[in-house]
C-alpha cells in the first residue's frame, strides 16, 4: 500500500483535478450480511492482491471535511461509467496517516477497503476466488 500525491488535498466534493493523487491497494475485503433466524450476520473475505488496486483522485471524496483527531480519514468512492463519475455506496475507502514531524512527511500507516456485494454476488466471487488459489497452488504429479 502506498499514497502518491497529496491526499490530504482531496475534499467532500469529487473533483477532476485530484487524478494526480493514486492510493495503491494490496488487499479488498468483500463484506455481506446474510439472515440467520431472525439476525443478521456480517461475513467477509479477504483478498491479496498480486497487482495493486489503483484508485485515482477523481474516484475519491472525503466523507467528513473536518480535520479527524487521529488521523484516520474515511472516502466515498466514485465508479466512473464513460464520462460520468457515480457514486458507489457500496464500496468505502479507510485511510490512516501519520505526521513525523522529524522528516517532515505525512506517512500513510493503514489502508483499508472494502466492497459490500449481495449474498448471491459474495458466494459465487468467493466460491471463483477459491478455485483459482487451489488452481494456482495446485501441482500436477509426474508418473514414474
């Protein structure tokens, strides 16, 4: 994971001229919630990346303009669909970043994002995801 560009410029309204920022991801967490009896439950799963996830600048705004106490900013995050940038409610953006006066540099020390998919979406991406690992770690015997 890492920030290119200054993040902290990004505001609660999406704007165009923050392509130049990039937060680079190495993990999704694909969340649902399904009924069980009369509750709901939250289930989730974790995927590492072998090539980053990029979000661009343009894609993001900040939920709070507020400046956070402990420096953990939250982003609505934008699909864009031709020329149009929707938002997408489903899928949120957690980022921690740290000042270190020393060095004079803000240090991005946690990302965390999230996509929220229907319980017959999460079930058939986690059921494809598992094939392919156990396709990718899977080694063909040799008969002697």
């Amino acid at each position: 994971m890492k920030v290119i560009g200054n993040v902290l410029d990004i505001t609660p309204q999406r704007d165009s001229r923050h392509q130049g920022v990039e937060v680079h991801l190495d993990t999704v967490e694909y969340l649902t919630s399904k009924k069980d009896g009369r509750y709901y439950q939250d289930f989730e799963y974790e995927v590492e990346l072998e090539t980053p996830l990029v979000l661009t600048g343009d894609c993001l705004a900040r939920t709070d303009a507020r400046k956070p106490k402990d420096g953990e900013y939250e982003f609505k995050v934008f699909d864009k669909v031709g020329e149009e940038y929707v938002l997408n409610p489903d899928k949120k953006l957690y980022l921690t970043l740290e000042y270190d006066f020393d060095d004079d540099v803000t240090i991005l020390s946690s990302a965390y994002y999230s996509v929220t998919l229907s319980n017959e979406e999460f079930t058939k991406f986690k059921t494809e995801q598992e094939k392919e690992k156990s396709r990718k770690n899977w080694k063909g015997r040799k008969k002697s």
